[in-house]
C-alpha cells in the first residue's frame, strides 16, 4: 500500500496514510512557518503523504501559533498563517456552550502535567468531535485519554 514503510528515495513514505480529521497542537503549525525550526521538513513531509487529512485547530492553539510566530520569526509568518487558515488550509474550530467547563475540568485533571489551555482545547475537542487522531511535537501528548479512556493518537510520532 502506498505510504506505508520506509524509503530512502521518498521520506514522505514514513508515514502511514490518514484521511479524515486530525487535531492539529501548535508545535506543528509554527515549525510549517518557520523554515529555521528542525521540525519543518517532518511537518512538510506529513502533510505531502496525507493529503486527505483534513486539518483542525482550536482558537487557544491558533492563537499561541500567532504569537509564538510573531515573536520567534516575524509578523509577516503569523499574518502567513492566518492567511492559510483563511484558504482552508486549516479550520477552526468554534468552541461550544460547555468548552470553557470541560478544558477547566481537563486542566484540573491533569494540574500535575505541563498542561496549557492549548492542550486542554485539543483534548477537550477531541472529546467533544469524537477524534482521536492529533499532530503534535509534544512525545507525552498521549497521556490524555478521550472519555472511553482510549489515548489520542499522536500521527506525527507513531
């Protein structure tokens, strides 16, 4: 099957093929930005094998994406972004009644943890959409659990 193995002609062969929606954390989105960052080509890599995995943000991660851009790169990479976003090259997602009560929750729940409101957004629409799938720098990003316990599935690091 296409996309799956390893080849040295082909990078992008790594990474197995995912169609469908995938949560998309920040750490991906400012390396996509910034040619500088080690994680570039990887993120670049993913996305060419898996052209059919529709991409999904939370306001709280578009908005550390902004700023961390801004700050580590230029204006001009966040206005890029947000440019992207605009095409369809991501979509944000709108929070619900009940968002801001489940991420409280979920940082409770997980206070002992390097956890962000970033992070608790993704959680909590992964929970909410019935996701699984995330792309994310984060190696420990799979310690949160959707509500049947089942970890998130980090794509970026399989």
């Amino acid at each position: 099957m296409a996309g799956q193995g390893t080849s040295a002609q082909d990078p992008a062969t790594r990474y197995l093929a995912h169609r469908g929606p995938v949560l998309v954390d920040s750490g991906p989105l400012i390396a996509l930005f910034n040619g500088a960052d080690h994680w570039h080509a990887p993120v670049r890599e993913w996305l060419r094998a898996n052209p059919a995995a529709a991409l999904l943000c939370t306001w709280p991660v578009a908005t550390e994406v902004c700023a961390l851009l801004a700050r580590r790169v230029a204006n001009a990479a966040a206005l890029d972004f947000l440019r992207w976003a605009q095409r369809g090259g991501i979509t944000l997602d709108a929070p619900e009644p009940g968002t801001l009560t489940e991420v409280l929750r979920l940082s409770e729940r997980f206070a002992d943890l390097p956890f962000d409101l970033a992070d608790a957004s993704i959680a909590e629409a992964a929970t909410r959409l019935k996701l699984r799938h995330v792309l994310s720098l984060d190696a420990d990003f799979d310690v949160y659990r959707d509500r049947r316990g089942r970890a998130l599935v980090n794509l970026l690091r399989r």
